[in-house]
C-alpha cells in the first residue's frame, strides 16, 4: 500500500455530533414551532422528512454517477467504491422516501398509492432500476471489470434520473400539492427555515453514513493486507 | 469507421439469417404476449389507450428478449476477443449492435403489428398504419440506443439473462410513457388522431441522449 497513511476515519465524529445536533433541532423545530398546515394539519409534518429525504436521495444517486464517471476517466478504483457508497446509501433512503410518502398520500388522499402523483411514481422507477446495481455489480467477478461496468451503469442511471423525472411529469396532470415552488409560494417563515434546516440535517446524515462506510470498507481492507502481510512473514502462525 | 459498421452489421444479420435464433422467439414472445392479453383483458377487441398498451406491452417483452440476446455470439468461445482483434473502432461496433437491434425490432413489428390488427385492434388499421409506423420506428430507434447498451453491460454479468430485462424495463419507461400516448390517439375509435408534437420529440429526444452516453461509454463498456 503505497497511499500515504491518513488515518481514515478522520473528521467522523465532528461530523456525525454535526448531523445529530442539525436534525435534531430541525425536528424540534418541526414539532414544537412550526404550525399545522390548514388543509391538512398534522399530517403535513411528514413533509419535512419525505421531501428532504427525496432531495438527498436523487442527489445521492447523481454524486453516484458523477464518481462513477470520474472513476471511468482515471480508472481509479477508490472512485468506484465511492460511487458504490453513495448509490448505496440512496438506494436505502429512496425505500425510506417511497413509504414516507406512501403514507403522506394515505393521509392526505385517503389512498397509499396514487399513479397520477408524477414524483411518487418516479420514484418508484428510479427505485425499480437501482435495485439492479448491486446485483449486476456483484455478479461480475473480475474487480477492475466490476468497476468499471458499475460505473457504466452508475453513469448511465444518473443520467436517466433527471429524464425519468421530466418524462414521467410531463405524462401527467400536476395533482402533487406543491408546498414549494410555483407562484404562490404561501409558506410561512417558520416552516421555510425549518425545511432547509431539515434538508441540511438530511444532508449532513448522508455525509455522515456515507464517510462512515467508506471508511468501515478502508479499514477492512486494510486490516486485510495487513493480516496478508503478516501470514506471508511469520507462515504458519495463526493470524 | 462507416465501412467497419456495415461489416459489422451484415456479421450479425447473417448470423441472425442463418441461425434464426432471436427474431422468431422475439415475433412469438410478441404473439404470445397478445394472446395473454386478450384472456388477461377478457376483450374481444381493443381501441385507443388499451390498444396502445397492449401493443407496447407486447413490443417491449420481445425486445427484452433481443437486448439480452444482443450480444451472446460475441460472448461465447471468445467471440468478442476475435472481434476486439480486428482493427475496428469500438464505436463501430457498438453502433453495428444499435442498428442490429433495430433491425431486429423493425423485423418483428413487420409480423405482429398486423397480427395485432387481425387478432386484437377493433378499429381498422389501414387508415392508422401510416402515423403507427412512424411512431414504431422512432421508439425503436430509442429502445435500440438504449438496448445495445444494457445488452452491452448485463452479457458481462453472471446473471445475463436475468439481468438484461431488469435493466431495459425501467429504462425504457419513458420513451414507452410518450408512445403510448401517441399510439393511443392514433388507435382511436374515430379513426387516427393526431399526435401532439411533444411525444414524438421526448422519443427522439430519448434516443438522442442515449446515443450520446453510448457515445461517450463505449470505450468502457466492450470487453472480452
């Protein structure tokens, strides 16, 4: 291992007590200042955890593609690893998106899935093709072909995330009830802070869990060459 | 460059010709397909959006069946070592597959979509054939950029032929949302309708930015 010898998890915990202490005032924020949306009251308060979480998630799977596409150019496996993470990490939190806003939509149209919901259904086929990723990508054995075809998939995905979104909008009557955005931008201050607040805390936890794997897999790795290491000078010792 | 393609291109037509292995299972899949959907549907006869879907439906199982045997000939016995020996542009033969794919896809449509219109459309399919063809060959332009590169990534996988129809299904999904709102009007009760521009040009579109990422991938994407 020639890599200089940085300690890997370095900054972790700054970061995570960072995250924690971010989402935990923005979800303070979000039960004990915000005000109940008029239309839809409680309920809407999921919106501060399905939108961020959906923001994150589609850029989790962008950076994906962005480190896949690096990967591509330098051949630099450690950019397929983190390509993977990110892909990873979205994946998760895209389930976690689906059923947030599959209850969203149960309590606020009375049905767990709603298909002229154009976000909602995106989602689902974003969601759909990024299942296949890990098993294409563990069913090439031949690591630099490994990564190098999830990079391809990575890259191509990425690139079909944005166009999924506009095809599937465009496919449909606009019934999302747009709390953001569009002419009538009618949220109070209170609920505009603690939104981003919660987007950056949803951030910050992916930031988090990704540096938190990356570094669990470094490690290993390295705990694996080292015990290489160790069998190879002392044979027959128990490493 | 154009000369390899063409090569390439008549390398497969020819295997395909004298092998008859993926265009008469893609055409039956397809025929098969529709003979589920009318029992699935319980209909006699289909017009506007069913009619739409159904046919897709059908189209889209086939070319599964065609991207995920797309590239099997150059992954058996070392087909596409001997392939990457010859001094052709990768590009090429990436392309040969795009335009092998679509050929493939124009061949069965030529046997289905009249059987479509024999077995299953209620309205007559004469007066709608000319805008169906136009939208049938653009969206397999589209399924044809977008196939050769999935065929290209799942042969590598253990899991090919698992793998291939997993992956073309939600990729396709968009072109698939922009023909069926076109075919659905052109296979209306009433005689064809006419298509809004926006359909036809999401496909193209499509194409087009698929075409690019093969473009820009097809260094990385052909191996032995």
């Amino acid at each position: 291992m020639t890599e200089k010898r940085k300690a890997p998890g370095r900054g972790l915990k700054p970061l995570a007590i960072l995250t924690a202490l971010t989402l935990g005032t923005a979800y303070g924020m979000v039960f004990f200042w915000t005000p109940n949306e008029a239309d839809q009251g409680f309920v809407q308060k999921i919106f501060y955890l399905h939108v961020p979480m959906a923001i994150v998630t589609l850029g989790g799977f962008i950076l994906g593609g962005i480190f896949g596409f690096i990967q591509l150019r330098t051949g630099d496996r450690k950019w397929d690893l983190r390509s993977y993470v990110a892909i990873h990490l979205s994946l998760m939190l895209a389930l976690g998106t689906l059923i947030t806003g599959s209850i969203w939509a149960r309590a606020s149209w009375g049905h767990w899935w709603v298909w002229d919901e154009p976000v909602l259904v995106s989602f689902l086929i974003v969601f759909l093709l990024y299942s296949c990723y890990q098993p294409l990508r563990f069913s090439i054995e031949d690591p630099d072909k490994q990564a190098r075809y999830a990079s391809v998939f990575a890259v191509v995905a990425g690139a079909f995330v944005p166009m999924n979104f506009a095809a599937v909008r465009l496919a449909q009557a606009y019934t999302h009830p747009r709390v953001l955005g569009g002419a009538q931008n009618s949220m109070p201050g209170s609920m505009q802070i603690t939104f981003l607040l919660a987007i950056v805390g949803m951030t910050l936890l992916y930031a988090t869990l990704w540096k938190f794997e990356i570094t669990s897999k470094t490690t290993r790795m390295q705990l694996g060459s080292i015990k290489r290491r160790l069998e190879r000078d002392n044979p027959g010792s128990p490493a | 460059m154009f000369r390899d393609t063409i090569n390439l291109l008549r390398k497969d037509l020819l295997l395909e010709a004298r092998g008859r292995e993926v265009v008469p299972a893609m055409a039956l899949l397809a025929l098969s397909t529709l003979v589920v959907l009318h029992f699935a549907l319980g209909q006699q006869s289909l017009d506007g959006k069913l009619a739409a879907g159904a046919l897709w439906i059908a189209i889209l199982f086939s070319a599964t069946l065609g991207i995920g045997r797309l590239f099997v000939a150059e992954s058996e016995d070392g087909g596409m070592d001997a392939v990457l020996l010859t001094p052709v542009d990768r590009a090429a033969i990436l392309l040969a597959k795009v335009i092998a794919l679509f050929t493939f896809l124009v061949m069965v449509q030529i046997v289905i979509v009249p059987a479509f219109g024999l077995l299953l459309l209620g309205p007559h399919l004469a007066p709608a054939l000319p805008k169906l063809v136009g939208i049938l060959l653009l969206t397999d332009a589209a399924i044809a950029t977008v196939g050769a590169l999935v065929g290209a990534i799942a042969v590598q996988s253990r899991l090919r032929d698992l793998l291939a129809p997993l992956l073309a299904l939600p990729l396709l999904i968009p072109p698939l949302i922009a023909a069926t709102h076109a075919t659905a009007g052109i296979l209306a009760t009433g005689g064809p309708e006419g298509i809004p521009g926006r359909w036809p040009l999401i496909i193209a579109l499509y194409a087009l930015v698929f075409g690019l990422l093969g473009i820009a991938l097809y260094d990385n994407v052909l191996d032995d």
